[in-house]
C-alpha cells in the first residue's frame, strides 16, 4: 500500500514504521539510513514512525515483471507486490517485447523527485498467461542458472553407464524391450512410457 518498515537485522532495534510520504524512493529490500521522526514509550502499541533520509545500498537492480504501453511510452510493472514504482522504458530498450510480456529488467537511473525510475529489458520471459513463463520468471527472481558449471559436467561425462552385477538381482531387466517415452519434450523428467508386446 505504499507504506513501510525499517527493520535491523541483528534486533538491535525495534521495527520503524514508514509513511508513504516519508519512504523517499527507498524500495523494498533497500539498506536505508532512517531518522526518528516519533519515539514510542513502552506503554504505547505503536511503532516508531521514521523518514528514510539516505539510500545506501539498492537491493533491486534487476526485476521480473510485465510490460505495459501507454500511448507511445513503455513501462514495467514489478511481479513482487512490494515494490510499488513502475520502472520507465524506452522504445529503442524493449528488445521486441510486446505489451503483455513478463521481462527481466534492469533499472538503469533510480527514481527521484525530479524523474521516474527508467531502465532497459534484459531478456523476454514470455506471454503473462504462459505456464512455461512462470517458470523463467522464478529463475530471473532468483538469479538461478540454467547451466551447470563445467567442474560438474566434466565429472558427469566420466560417469560410466556400467549396471553393478548386484542390480540385477533387484531390478526387472529392460535393456533389450522397445519401450517409447511419452513424456513431451518440454518435460523435466522422463519418466512415462510405454511398450508393446
């Protein structure tokens, strides 16, 4: 709702509350330096309520959300709730997203009180209604790669396919029977098929 809190993280203080007015472009996850503006007594309910007085380390440099046209201008509207701002950009900065697309994006200048936060498109992840989409969307959130490092394919490669002699005593023996997968292949797994005899 445009509101939030400065929390410490180690507890060595209480959470601060943040009105609207006073989060001055900070967004969610940010390390903030805040001003007391309202102290609370240990009688009182209520949190202390802050003014964000400095940005000291952006925690949001690139986001996952949903590009959006108006009239000839682009923007994109963060995935996460808490982040409020909508992230300008460029026609010539896009990279031939369409309106409706989840991108990953990153922002370039930071908002302020004189101009909106603009930045550039980094990869199309896909149609917002797409299944597969949400799938390279938590990839993006999360900076996951899809590649495995060379140290772990290198090891895989000097796997042999070797069968233990003892495997045969507890498994059903299949090497010789035409057996089809059916898995599609987009699946992760394939672990259905089918065989006829």
């Amino acid at each position: 709702k445009g509101f939030g809190f400065v929390i410490s993280p180690d507890g060595s203080f209480a959470d601060i509350f943040i009105s609207n007015a006073n989060i001055q472009f900070a967004m969610h996850g940010d390390t903030v330096l805040v001003q007391i503006l309202k102290h609370t007594s240990r009688f009182e309910t209520r949190k202390a309520e802050g003014i964000i007085v400095d940005i000291v380390k952006r925690n949001n440099e690139t986001l996952v959300g949903t590009l959006e046209k108006l009239r000839n201008m682009y923007y994109v509207v963060p995935e996460n709730p808490k982040i409020t701002l909508h992230i300008y950009v460029a026609a010539q900065d896009i990279l031939e997203a369409s309106a409706g697309q989840k991108v990953l994006i990153k922002i370039e200048t930071w908002p302020t009180a004189h101009t909106d936060a603009q930045g550039k498109v980094l990869e199309v992840l896909g149609w917002v209604d797409d299944p597969k989409t949400d799938f390279y969307s938590v990839i993006a959130n999360y900076h996951l790669s899809l590649k495995f490092p060379k140290l772990v394919t290198e090891e895989a490669e000097q796997i042999t396919h070797i069968i233990p002699e003892k495997e045969f005593q507890t498994r059903l023996d299949l090497r010789n029977t035409e057996i089809i997968t059916i898995d599609p292949t987009t699946a992760k797994d394939f672990d259905d098929a089918i065989s006829i005899s």
